[in-house]
C-alpha cells in the first residue's frame, strides 16, 4: 500500500468580517421590529414575542467572536437579514470556484505542484452551489488541470471524507496527484433571524494537495498513517432545501436554513468523536503523548476542550489543540483544515497529530498524520 502525504495546503478568508456587536445589535434592531409590529398578537398570545441575542452568550457558549463573509450587505439590515448579492450568469464563475482558486493555488505552491501535475479534483463542501456540472470541474478548467474531478457533501466532514476519497484514490492507481477544495459558503444558509443559530457560520475556503511519498518534494508534508470514517444517522442537524422544492405548493419559509438542536449535537456527538479517534489510536498503537498536535473540528470552543480532554486524558496545553473559531466562526468542513494550516509549523519529522472533523450526519472523519518532511 503506497504512503500518501498531505503536502501543501492553503486557505482564502474573505476580507469582510461582522464581529458578535455588530451581529447582536442589527439582530435586536430586527427584535425590537417584530415585536412592535407584532405586538396585538403578542399581548393576545397569539405570536410569542422574540427575545434578544447576546455578545456575553455567543462567547461563552461557542467561543465565537467574529467570522469572514463574502458579502456583508443586508446581514446587518435588520429590514432584510440576509446576504444580498447579484446573481451570477453562466460567463462567470461561482463565488465558490473564485475562493477555491485561490485556496488552491496556495496549496499547489505549498506542494511544489503545478496545474499540469494535478490529475484529480475534489470539490468537499456542506454546500454546493449548483447541482451541474460539477463545481470541481469548472475548477479543474479554470487551474488547467487534466484528469477528472467531481463534487461531494458529507456537511462539516467533507474535507476529512474528502482527503480519504483523495487517497483511496492515489493507493487505487486512478490518480497520482489529488486537489482537495473546500468552499464552505456558509452565510446564505444562515438564518439570521434565528436566536439560536445567526452567530454560527462565516464563509472560508481550504485546499489540500494529497499525494504519493514518492512524488513528494515539499517541505512541510505530513504522512497519512490511518483514516477512520464513521457515520450514524441523525436529524438533529438539518437542511432541508431540495430541487424538488418547486413542486410544492407550500414549502416551509424555514426551508433552505441550517437548523439543528445544538445541545442534542453536543451529548450525541462527542461520544462518537472520541470513541472514533481513540480506536484509530489503538489501531495504530500511538499514545496520548505521541500526539504534538489536536486539529478538531471548528463549531464549539467547550466541544474541542471536551473532546482534547478525552483524547489525551488531561487538560490540552494551549496550542496544543489550536482554535481559530473565535476569528473564522464554525466554518463546517474547512475548520479543521484552517487549524492545520496555521499550525503545522514548527514540529519535528516523526511527530503526530490528529486531524478530525464532526458534524451533520452525524458523520466524524478522523486521519492520523505524522511529519514526513
Ligand atoms: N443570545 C442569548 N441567549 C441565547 C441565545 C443568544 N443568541 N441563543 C440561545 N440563548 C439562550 C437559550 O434560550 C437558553 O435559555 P434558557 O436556558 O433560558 O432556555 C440558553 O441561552 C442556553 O441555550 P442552549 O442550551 O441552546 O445553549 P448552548 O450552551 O447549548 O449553546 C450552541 C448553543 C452554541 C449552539 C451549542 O449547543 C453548540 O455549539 N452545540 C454543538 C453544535 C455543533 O457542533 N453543531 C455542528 C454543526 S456544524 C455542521 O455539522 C455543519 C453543518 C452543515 C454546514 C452548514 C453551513 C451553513
């Protein structure tokens, strides 16, 4: 079975960002509207009345201070609350393909890779933007790259699912050279008029080069030792937008929004993180201490302490299992890979780590890696 490194990776953040007050305080404008606009039936108990968000909450319950979003306008209207943006045509690119050039660009200088070496692209995202042709295809014509390319979604796990697809592939003899992108375009999924989710997301893409060792000439690559995938069924994080949603002559207004019961995903979840993380562990004989570095999943500061407790049975270090969700907020599947891209310095040839999404499914995508180079 042939060894295979991830040997570059790269990040786009979007240059806009909408911090905790300036969320909370359009989002208790947009409160103060409903209520007085709403306020016969409200008395008449007819419609409850919304209650305000919290700056102090979102902090303390996600760790969450700020994210990037591709376009600000109409998040903060408490008229609108919702992205506004033009629509794009069939001569432009998808906002998606934009942010996964340049994450990948990054990646492929990183790896020492050019278009022409690239002879596989996988687009792994919660969202994809259209149905056809294929987000991953259009990339692979705009890089110039040859080979093939599809899209796939398995929500906050896509980009470990991804970069397990990449190396199955590359040990299958049907690529040599995988990019892996991950435009997670998260704010239009928000619903920002939900007490209870308009913190969450912010908008980033990651990309990944895999490939064999014996094609490798980065710097900074890291082995993949073992990969373990899990998922169990669960509806407790939800979308529900379809193709088939014209058909209905009355489609729910909630729809095309990210829900979930954040407090269930917090019980059900956890267990299955670390039980999948400390049985690749054990397969693989690597101890607690053997481990320099915890790249986890970005959607809850209290949920990557949690899981970093369970994984080296004490108290993580700082550093040793980075955050970046205070600047970047959940941003689904790319999280884990902005924590590995930002913090992979400075180790050793020989050290391990842990690269590990969780989310909607429930789906939990663990690789061990070691420092190849
Ligand atoms: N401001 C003030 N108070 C609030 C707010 C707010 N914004 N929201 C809720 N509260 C109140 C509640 O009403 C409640 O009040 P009371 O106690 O009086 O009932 C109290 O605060 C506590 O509420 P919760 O129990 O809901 O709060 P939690 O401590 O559980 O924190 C979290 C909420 C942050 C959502 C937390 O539960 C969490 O992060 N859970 C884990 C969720 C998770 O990891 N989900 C993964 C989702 S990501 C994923 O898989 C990708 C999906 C696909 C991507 C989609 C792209 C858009």
């Amino acid at each position: 079975m042939k060894d295979v490194v991830i040997s570059g990776s790269g990040v786009f953040t979007p240059e806009l960002t909408i911090s905790n007050e300036e969320l909370v305080a359009s989002f208790n404008q947009y409160v103060d509207l409903f209520n007085t606009e709403n306020a016969e039936a409200i008395a008449k108990g007819e419609v409850a009345a919304l209650e305000y968000s919290s700056c102090e909450f979102i902090e303390k319950a996600s760790g969450i201070k700020s994210r990037h979003v591709l376009y600000k306008e109409g998040i903060l209207d408490p008229y609108v609350m919702q992205p506004v943006f033009p629509k794009r045509g069939e001569e432009q690119l998808p906002e998606m393909v934009e942010m996964a050039i340049v994450a990948a660009r990054e990646a492929m200088a990183q790896a020492g890779k050019t278009a022409a070496d690239i002879d596989l692209i996988i687009c792994a995202a919660s969202n994809i933007q259209r149905a056809y042709p294929a987000l991953a295809i259009e990339l692979q014509q705009q890089l110039g790259a040859s080979g093939y390319a599809f899209d796939m979604n398995v929500a906050c796990s896509s980009a470990t699912f991804g970069i397990s697809n990449a190396v199955n592939a590359i040990r299958g003899g049907t690529a040599k050279v995988v990019l892996v992108v991950n435009p997670e375009f998260a704010s239009p999924q928000v619903n920002y008029t939900s007490r209870d989710s308009h913190f969450i997301f912010g908008d980033v893409c990651t990309a990944t080069i895999i490939e064999a060792t014996d094609t490798c000439t980065a710097k900074n690559a890291w082995k993949i030792l073992g990969m373990r995938l899990k998922t169990e069924f669960s509806n407790n994080i939800r979308c529900d937008v379809s193709y088939t949603d014209h058909c209905h002559p009355e489609v729910d207004p909630d729809t095309p929004f990210f829900k979930q019961q954040g407090r269930k995903v917090f019980k059900e979840l956890l267990p299955i993180v670390a039980d999948v993380i400390l049985t690749e562990m054990a397969a693989l004989h690597v101890q607690p201490e053997d481990l320099k570095r915890l790249w986890l999943h970005q959607a809850n500061i209290n949920m990557n302490i949690f899981a970093a407790r369970k994984i080296l049975g004490r108290e993580p270090e700082p550093g040793e299992a980075p955050l970046v969700l205070d600047t970047y907020a959940n941003t689904a599947s790319a999280g884990s890979v902005i924590a590995f891209h930002q913090n992979k310095l400075g180790l050793q040839v020989g050290d391990k780590a842990v690269l590990c999404s969780f989310g909607a499914g429930y789906s939990v995508g663990c690789l061990m890696l070691e420092k190849f180079s």
